[in-house]
C-alpha cells in the first residue's frame, strides 16, 4: 500500500527533497505548507535543507553509537532539532519536549 511505502522510505530520502534539485519543481508551492510552523524569514528551501541535513547528521551520530560530546554545538544543536519538530507539528513538539532528557544529560556530561 502506498502507506507502507511512505513509511519505509528512509530519513535521508525526506531530506534529500530539500536538495537544491528540486528547488524550482517542489519547493516554491509547498514550502508554505510543508513548513506551515517555520518563521517566514527562515522558510526558504536553503535553510530548512541545511536545518533537516543537521538534525539527519545528528541522527546518525547517534544511530551509529558514535561519540557527540565533543561536539562545540551540541546544546545549539539540540535547539535546533526541537525549532525543525515545532514547524512540522504542535503535537509532535509537545511530545518531544515532555520526553526529552537531554538538558538534564548534557549537564551531567564529563
């Protein structure tokens, strides 16, 4: 079914949709509704690709059980990935910031 095709396509599959490819074909009619919740001064195919392409890089470190402590911009990061949930969803930004521990982690981190 077209659901179960949707739910398996990868994370890098949707953020590959922000490339600069399809700047001209997606993105100028439905930024706006993609991204219903994302500043008007931000929603531009430009910063939400750089946005998603951190929040998947951040996954993937994470994914990948590699280290991301050492990380000068952890904390902004963190930011950053709850602004990216807040713009596609009320919902799903109120269950993120109920769930998320990681201020309380990162203040206990070596």
């Amino acid at each position: 079914t077209h659901e179960n095709v949707v739910a398996e396509l990868s994370f890098g599959f949707w953020t590959a949709l922000l490339n600069k490819h399809y700047e001209t074909s997606l993105w100028p009619r439905l930024l706006k509704t993609t991204f219903p919740r994302c500043p008007r001064t931000n929603r531009t195919r430009t910063f939400t690709s750089r946005r998603f392409t951190e929040v998947r890089r951040l996954r993937n470190r994470i994914s990948h059980h590699e280290p991301i402590w050492y990380w000068q911009t952890i904390a902004e990061t963190h930011r950053d990935v709850l602004d990216a949930i807040s713009w596609l969803s009320p919902v799903s930004i109120a269950i993120a910031t109920e769930l998320d521990r990681f201020p309380q982690v990162l203040a206990q981190r070596p």
